[in-house]
C-alpha cells in the first residue's frame, strides 16, 4: 500500500482497496445459487463474476476517513500561498 495524501483528513494516510460492492455482489450471488433452483443458477454465476471484477478493479480509498479524494502529490507551502488559502 502506498502512502497517498488525502484531501478530507490533510494529511499523509495509508490506503485501502474499496471491497465493499464486489463483496456483496458475491454474497448475493451465493445465497441466489443456494435457495433458488432455477433462476438463482442463471443469475447467480453473473453476479458472482461483476462481484470478481469489482474486487479486483476497487478503488482506492483513505484508511481514516474513508474518503476516495486521494492524490500522490503532496501539497507544498508554495501551493497554498498561490491559490490564496
């Protein structure tokens, strides 16, 4: 995990891949192909494949926060004189 500088926390935070959605396209996939004979063996292999994607392609989110605002560049003092904050 690299070190990125998150906009909502001001600081230097480590990061952390967003699970959430490929999580719960997995789990619904699963409990499809459980409880539901027919249906749940045409929909459930669909979800579970978009659930595997979405976890691999996750992005990046701050560790505190939580917040996707992240950028590698570390603000100086001289960008926050220029733009008058």
């Amino acid at each position: 995990m690299a070190d990125m500088y998150c906009e909502n926390c001001k600081r230097i935070v480590g990061t952390k891949k967003n699970l959430t959605g490929g999580l719960l396209c997995l789990l619904i996939g699963v409990i499809l192909m459980l409880f539901l004979p027919v249906m749940g063996w045409i929909i459930g292999p669909i979800l579970i494949i978009i659930g595997i994607v979405l976890i691999i392609c996750g992005g990046k989110r701050c560790s505190i926060c939580g917040g996707k605002n992240l950028s590698k560049k570390i603000p100086t003092e001289a960008d926050s004189v220029s733009t008058g904050k």
